[in-house]
C-alpha cells in the first residue's frame, strides 16, 4: 500500500501546475454565458492586454480575477513563508490589473471584472452580470 503515497510537491512544483487560463471559474462562467446564447472570444488581445473573456462588437472586456492572485479583499491571503515577494507581487498584480483596465477605458471598451469567488458561488449571477453589460 505505500506504493500509492503521493510525495508532497515543492513549492515550485505546485506553482508550475497553477493555470493561467481554463480554470474553474472561467469555465463556470463561460458555460453560463454560453447556455445565455451569448458568444465570446476566449484571450483575444484587445489593446495590448488579454482579457480573458471578449465581447468585440460591444467592446466589452471582461476578465476572472482570482482570488489569491488579484488580492481580493474578502478571500486574498499571502502564503506565509517569503511574504516580502509575495506583497510585492500581489501588489504588482493588482498594479497591472489597474494598468490594463484604464488602458482599455482609454481605447473605448467596457471592463468588467468578476471575482473568482463570485462565479463559484453562483455563475448564473455572473453571467447577468455581463448580460447587463451587453444590454441583454
């Protein structure tokens, strides 16, 4: 039976296998728009920043914020081993987070973002939410 152990993973190991994109809540999301009849493009570069979701002919942005990685103020936490590399680039995130929505604003497009959290807890709000957006 020890053969079915699993090791621990280094912290590094663990990083690597952190997505980008797909994630949980991107797939929520993007299911509920889709059952909506709503079409997106997924990572379109739209004014040298990709949004995770595009609506092009609304000029509509929208991007998933996750939790740890965006600072969320209700579920963001730091791990708490190297805390000054983690506070300098969470708050580099939210930084580039702040860059990338008024460089869009700028260019003519609507940005909406959506918490992690928020789409976990009911995606079919979520969804409403860039349905309003659209003006649907």
């Amino acid at each position: 039976m020890a053969g079915n152990r699993r090791r621990k993973l280094t912290k590094s190991e663990a990083m690597a296998r952190v997505k980008g994109r797909d994630t949980r809540p991107e797939l929520l999301l993007r299911r509920a728009l889709w059952h909506r009849g709503l079409r997106y493009r997924i990572n379109k570069r739209v004014a040298n920043t990709r949004p995770d979701l595009v609506f092009a002919s609304a000029r509509l942005a929208v991007f998933v914020d996750g939790c740890v990685w965006h600072a969320c103020p209700l579920h963001g936490t730091r791990p708490a081993t190297n805390g000054d590399f983690w506070r300098k680039k969470l708050l580099r995130n939210v930084e580039r987070d702040a860059d990338n929505t008024r460089t869009l604003v700028e260019a003519g497009w609507q940005v909406l973002r959506l918490w992690e959290h928020e789409i976990i807890e009911d995606a079919g709000a979520a969804a409403d939410r860039v349905a309003a957006h659209l003006g649907r």
